[in-house]
C-alpha cells in the first residue's frame, strides 16, 4: 500500500499564475521512440509576483537543454523533479528555449503525444501537454501557436495542428516540414499534433458572412467511404449555432481526425478535433441507429466547443462544467432539433438517472464544481457533464429563449479570448436579465439530487387544489447540511377528460408557463376555480433534476400513461408504474412469496400500442422497462437477484398477455425502403426490436428461431445486433453459430467487433463472467486500447447487474484484477473502472464485505496512480 499522500488541490486556494505565456513556438522533429521537441516561449512575470521563481510542469520526459534569452543554462541554473522544472532568478520578460525528447511509442497512457497505431497523436486535456515539454500547463494561461512538424514522408505524409497550415517544404533524408499557425491565444490542454498516413473525406461549408471553410476529416486508409454521415453533422452543426446562438465559425480550415487508441470520446482543440474511431466511421452495414446517433451528437458537441470552451475558456479545473455542462445542453438542443424532442429527453434523462443519480448518492458526489480533487481526470463524470447541462437548462427554462440567448450574447461579449468561472457566466445571465440568481447558483457548489415531495388537497364546495411542495436533499460527503435549491417545476392539472385543465392562481411562484419556482423547504399553492379534482402532472419535461415523491396509485398512473399531455410525463408515469411493481414483485420473492400478475399494467402498455398519435420511437420508449440498476435505487438495499427475476417475470407476463398484439407491431414496423439513418426509420426499427425482444423473452419455445430468423434477415447493423443479442441471451445451437457468423464476418472491422465483445458481456447467462475472462485472450481484445476495455469489461461490470453483483463475489474480484492489471498502463481508464464499488453501501452485508474487500486490495496495490488512489480511498470511507 502506498504510504505517501496525494496532494489535494483546492478551488479555495486558487491564485493566478506568477507568470503568464505570450506565444510558443514549437518544433517536433517526430519519431517513434526518440521525438525531439524544442519549444521557444515569450513568458512574462505577472506584475504583482516578483522574485518568485518560474516553476513549469513537466512529466514522462528527457530534459535535453534550456536557454534563457538565447544563452544556454548550465545544469546549476535550474532544478528538475518528477513533475517540476524550477529556474529561479528569471527577469520580468524574457524568451524561454526547451529542448526535449519523449517517446510516443511507449506511452500507453494516452496523454500528451502517443502513436495510435502507425499515427502520431495527442490528447492534452486536462494535463497532458506537460508530457510534451516543460510548461505552464493550466488553462488561465492563454497563447498564441507557431507548430513546424518535421516527420518521414512516407510514414507520416499528413502532418496536422491548429489553426491554418502556412508553410510547407520538402527536406532532406526523404523527410519534410509543415507549420501551422492558430491565431488565436489558447490554453495549452487546446493544443493538437497528428501525423501519419492518413487517407481524408473533404467538402466545405459557407458561413453566414460568406466566409468557404474548408472541412477535412482524416482516417485510416480504407475508411473514407464511412465518414459522410460524420461530415453532414458538421455541416448541419455549423448551420445550427449560426440559427440558433448566431456563433460564425471563425478560422477557414476545420480538420477532424479519428484514431483507433482515444481515453475519451472526442476532444475540441482549436480547429482540429480528434475524434474516437468509433464516433466518426458509420455506414448502413457497419453502424447502428444509435451510431449514428452519438455521432451526430458528438460532432456537434466538439464543434460547438469553439465558442463554448475554446474561444471562452475554464479559468481552471474546478470550472470544467462551464464549457462542458454549457456544450452537453447544447449538443442535446441540437439533437432535439434534428430529431424527436420528447425522445432525446427520455433518453437523457434515462443516462442521467443511470449515471448521475448513483454518483450523487454515493461517495463520490460532488457538485458540478468540484470544490476539491487528487487527479483531475476523476472529475470527467456525469455530475460535471449530465447534471450540468440540467442546470443550464434550468437557467434556459427560468430565463426562456429570448432571454438566454440575451445572457449567452453578453457572456461573450464580456470574455471572448478570456478563462473564465462559472460566476462569470451566471452574472452574464443575471445581468442581460436583471434578475437575482444567487440562490439559483447553489446548484454549482451543493453535490446530492434534491427530492420533492408533492401532495394535492381539493376542496370541491371552493373549486380550489391545493398543492403543497417540500425539497429535501440528503447529507453528501464533506456536506452534510444543505439548502434549499432553487427549482423550478414544470407542473400540470389533468381532468377526467384528459385534458389540461386551466392553472388559476395569484401565487406570484407560478409563472405563466406552467413553472412553480420553488425556493423555499416547503411551499404551498392554491389553484382556483377547478370544476374538479384534478391529477397532478409534475416535473414535466423533467424540469429539474430532482427526484419526485408522488403518491399516485396504479389506477392514476396508468391514466397518465394514457392521457397526460406531457410526453416526458406521460412516459415518466409508465416508468413509476413498471419500478413499483418489479419492486413489489422482488420484495415478495425475497420472502419466498410468488408474485401476482398484473395485468392492469400490460393493459396500458396495449393503450400506448395502439395510440396512433404516438411516433413510433416514442412507444419504444415506453416499451422499455427500467433497467435492473435503476430498480436497485429505489430500494433501501439492492435485491440483486429478486429485481432480476421480478423483471423477468413482468417481461413474460407483457409477452404471453400481448403477443399477438407484439407480433402485429412486429409486423407492421418493417422497413421496405432503403436504410437511411432517419429518426422516422430509426424509431420504427427500435419499436419493431423491442417488440421482438418481448417475444424472445426467456429463450423457450419459438424464441430461439425467432431471433434467427431475424438475425439472418437484417439488411442492416441495427436489426443484425438485436437478433445476435436476443441469440447471446440464449443456451441454444443457433446462439454459437450466430455469434461465429459476425465474427467472421465483421472481423476485420474494430468498430464492429467491439460490439460483438459487448454483447456477450452483456448476457445475463450464468457462464457470461467465464465468457468474457476467456475473451480477454481473443485476438480482437487488448488491455491496451481503451475500446476494448469499454466493450468488454465496463459493459460487462457496468451493464451486467445480477452477474458483476454474484452473490460469491467474482464479479468484484475480476474487476479489481482488470483495474490492477490496467493501472500502469492506463491510470485513467483504470480508475474510471473502479465507479461500481463505490455503491458497496447500497447492499446488503455479505456484498458489502466483499465489494470493500477489493477496494482495500486495489489500495493496496504497489505503486498506484494517483487517479486509481482517489476514487478507491474516496469509495472506501
């Protein structure tokens, strides 16, 4: 075990830096093992920082040589450890020259500068340009870059960083030269290099003013025929932000390049985003409906970040929601746009509560700024990112268009070019709205989900309702007494028509819209003039991410699932009615009870079936039941294998009580026409899977020719996964046949068997923790490339509920080993693994001692990272 103690570092004991950085120019004379790096810096001492040294990060390199203004520094000049370069005695202005050596080959840690295959490649956000020289390497210090890249032309004909390519020779010893100049300061985690032999899609986009952007994207040779549907997105993101935000792109190139070897999904450097494979390469064969999905929504994403990221940076880390949360609203306003609005916010609220939620309750919470951390990495989560676009859209709902974009046009004409804080851009939205938002801002330091507990009283001989609220969020680590949040509710009154019913009140907390702001522990308000009893719709659109507390019966439920005018609502009904069930249901198994039937829940899920008025990626929405994690929530202790079955159990019952309906939607949901990656095709080839995944449940009888017979007819990616999924679930000839037929099929494609190794780890069959140990030593798997151990052990560990939680433990313990054996290599990957075991609290006692069991073992570990070290000890107290 590790005795030393990490730093923790503070948002209390932020100061700015003692110098600041003017320009860089870099040279990379590029190499597999032995890349040479000279960068010359203009550095100047802030004003109020004399005689303090100049101390630059550095990590994972050789230092070969310093010069101060021109003039060499001896070794007693300066000092270097770990992770420092110190030189004192430095005058107020001056050039700084680092000369260098790194070694890409060898870095399977995927920061800084690394080879993806044959490429070179960088990936500096958060702190990984510090691999790459000696630097201030912060995002409050902001730059202009010159890049000169020298590299062997044949190996590496494509040579790519920010902003515009102004120069371009040919040298000697079959080498050659490229520089590239980014006229805009950035901070250095912006900054980008990719060389190689790369093969390019191209095309343009004309801006608003006039302006011809040329738009590349690189890949690897081969792939070019699968990167048009990558490009539309950008064209259609570009025209979007200039519709919507009015934001131009401002530089005339815009290069995107996708490698195989990427910790994260995409990065937004200036001008020159690198993108995962798998969030760019898309055809009808290869790709799913949701492929094409996330790709849409991640080239936008990464595009949007321009404006909110790079041209209006984080100050520091501590801010890292300002540009993530604020672009994550944006990439999801984009996708509604293009889509299924009530869809895309059933989807995002589904990850939410799939992710955030459990995050928020347990012992890594935190507010979506971070008042501490170790290693920065650890705060990439769902808190910063999902729950952080919720609170944007909170100021979005509280604001309303027109008055948004009036705070977004203030907060970039107030720091364009600058690091801001997240108070700066709340004060950008309370002042273009001269409205007072301090109480709002508590959403940016206080971490838990806050629940609202509603209860209605009508009064019929005064026609009045009475709605009393109340918000309480439970104690979280390092807080444990909180305040009243600032919330506002989207709430609506039904009538036994099914109508809404008019909302008249004189409390001035209900706006116009619909919108209760609620402020206080507890408010009530009076509804006049109702001719009766109304059901209370509320959180409509999932207004706030809150939980709500609602005592409706089933009865109440299954009308709204029927009738309430809210999409969101009306899908959020079917959820509650599914959850309580399968938790009444595992409750009575736990007792050695058998469960009854209920068929009044089939019955509104036939209503839903047969509305006409739904689209069809809505009702599949509503088919889906919600996922055994989800279920474990809501329950004081996780029953692990009774929400297992009780699930399964309400899946038959849903089969053998509306086959006949299933197989018509079946029937009828068959696309004739040629793939396109439409959400008119999308959401009738989901509706058409999901109602065969009913007819397929439980594997008996016809089941198994069933999903065959689909199998074998897919003319397309999404049909084929979910013929092969519902096989993988299965003990059965064809399961093993199917499973060799797409491998031999697909593999020779990453993207494609990474699919192949998720659906295995997904199946809840006995054996599948024996499935994916022995396909670690498959030929398409390795511990080195973060995809494969996102398909393989995360899906297995994160998605795999009754068979990562065995009751004998060897779900946990093959996570501890994954995550110990990753370390080294990766630390980044290796303690985005860990997230699981920090729920131990949430089960029961023979589970609990065996979850903490492993931690202690990863703590334990010899030479841990940092990264792994954080979210272990955190998950352990």
């Amino acid at each position: 075990m590790r005795t030393d103690q990490p730093q923790t570092i503070r948002l209390q004991d932020y100061t700015g830096p003692a110098f600041t950085i003017h320009h860089v120019e870099l040279a990379f004379d590029l190499e597999p093992s032995a890349t040479k790096v000279e960068a010359v810096m203009d550095i100047e001492r802030q004003t109020d920082r004399d005689g303090v040294p100049l101390v630059l990060d550095g990590e994972n390199m050789v230092l070969d040589g310093i010069a101060l203004d021109g003039k060499e520094i001896d070794r007693a000049g300066y000092s270097v450890t770990d992770d420092s370069l110190t030189i004192p005695g430095v005058p107020d202005r001056f050039k700084l020259t680092v000369r260098t050596t790194i070694d890409p080959k060898a870095n399977t840690a995927l920061e800084g500068l690394y080879q993806s295959k044959s490429a070179y490649c960088t990936q500096c956000e958060p702190e990984g340009f510090r691999r790459i020289t000696y630097f201030l390497d912060r995002p409050d210090v902001m730059a202009t870059y010159k890049v000169t890249i020298r590299a062997d032309k044949k190996a590496a004909p494509v040579l790519l960083s920010n902003g515009n390519n102004t120069s371009s020779r040919d040298l000697d010893g079959g080498r050659h030269e490229k520089v590239w100049e980014d006229p805009f300061p950035k901070p250095s985690y912006l900054f980008a290099l990719v060389a190689g032999d790369l093969a390019v899609h191209s095309d343009t986009f004309t801006t608003k003013s006039g302006r011809v952007v040329d738009l590349h994207i690189y890949v690897e040779h081969g792939n070019e025929n699968r990167c048009a549907y990558a490009m539309d997105s950008l064209k259609r993101s570009m025209k979007w932000d200039e519709d919507r935000f009015g934001l131009e792109y401002d530089l005339d190139i815009f290069n995107i390049v996708a490698v195989s070897d990427f910790n994260m999904g995409a990065m937004e450097n200036k001008s020159l985003n690198v993108f995962n494979a798998k969030f760019i390469l898309a055809d009808p064969e290869t790709a799913t409906d949701q492929d094409f999905v996330n790709i849409e929504a991640i080239v936008a994403h990464e595009y949007f970040h321009n404006w909110t990221g790079n041209r209006v940076t984080c100050r520091d880390w501590f801010q890292l929601s300002l540009k993530e949360g604020l672009t994550v609203f944006r990439d999801q306003e984009f996708t509604s746009d293009q889509r299924s609005r009530p869809v895309k916010r059933i989807q995002d609220v589904r990850m939410l509560r799939a992710r955030q939620f459990p995050e928020d309750a347990g012992p890594l919470a935190h507010p979506i700024r971070p008042d501490q951390y170790i290693e920065i990495n650890n705060f990439y989560t769902a808190t910063v990112y999902e729950k952080g676009a919720e609170v944007i859209r909170m100021l979005h709902t509280l604001l309303g268009e027109e008055g948004f974009q009036r705070g977004m046009k203030l907060y970039f004409e107030r720091h364009d070019g600058q690091a801001v804080t997240c108070d700066d851009f709340t004060a950008a939205m309370a002042d273009a709205n001269d409205i007072d938002l301090t109480q709002f801002k508590i959403w940016y330091s206080q971490a838990g989900t806050p629940e609202v507990t509603a209860e209605g009283a009508y009064e019929p001989a005064n026609r009045k309702y009475t709605l009393s609220l109340s918000q309480q969020t439970k104690p979280t680590p390092g807080q444990e007494n909180k305040q009243a949040a600032y919330i506002p509710l989207r709430v609506g009154l039904i009538g036994s028509n099914g109508g809404d019913m008019p909302m008249v009140t004189k409390d001035p907390s209900v706006k116009e819209d619909g919108v209760v702001h609620l402020t206080e522990p507890a408010q009530s308000i009076v509804f006049e003039d109702l001719a009766e009893e109304p059901v209370l719709s509320i959180n409509r659109g999932f207004s706030a991410p809150i939980n709500t507390k609602l005592d409706q019966d089933d009865s109440v439920l299954s009308f709204r699932m029927a009738h309430d005018a809210d999409p969101f609502a009306r899908w959020e009904a079917g959820q509650q009615y599914a959850t309580r069930l399968i938790i009444d249901m595992a409750n009575t198994l736990a007792k050695g009870g058998t469960p009854e039937p209920d068929t009044a829940f089939t019955e509104a899920v036939a209503n839903i079936l047969r509305d006409d008025r739904l689209d069809p990626a809505f009702k599949a929405s509503a088919l889906a039941l919600p996922t055994e994690d989800f279920v474990g929530e809501q329950m004081p202790v996780v029953l692990v294998d009774e929400i297992h079955e009780a699930r399964m159990l309400l899946r038959k019952l849903i089969r053998s009580e509306l086959s006949g309906l299933l197989q018509d939607v079946y029937d009828a949901n068959r696309v004739s026409e040629p793939f396109a990656p439409t959400a008119e095709q999308a959401g009738r080839r989901a509706l058409r899977n999901i109602a065969l995944a009913y007819l397929c449940v439980g594997g008996d009888g016809d089941a198994p020719d069933r999903a065959k017979a689909h199998f074998d007819e897919a003319d397309n990616m999404t049909d084929l996964m979910a013929g092969l999924t519902f096989l993988a679930d299965m003990d059965h000839p064809h399961r093993d046949a199917a499973l060799a037929a797409f491998h031999d099929r697909f593999k020779d494609n990453e993207q494609v068997m990474d699919k192949w190794l998720s659906i295995q780890a997904m199946a809840s069959r006995p054996d599948t923790l024996e499935i994916v140990k022995a396909l670690k030593s498959h030929p398409v798997f390795s511990m080195r490339n973060p995809n494969k151990v996102r398909a393989l052990i995360s899906a297995f560990v994160v998605v795999n509920a009754v068979r990562f939680h065995a009751k004998d433990g060897s779900g946990y313990t093959f996570l501890a080993d994954n995550v110990i054996e990753l370390d080294p290599m990766n630390p980044q990957v290796a303690a985005r693994l860990l997230g699981p075991l920090g729920n131990w609290q949430r089960f029961d006692k023979d589970r609990q001692k065996l979850m903490k069991a492993q931690l202690e073992r990863v703590l334990a570990t010899e030479g841990l990272s940092n990264d792994s070290y954080e979210i272990a000890s955190k998950s352990l107290k």
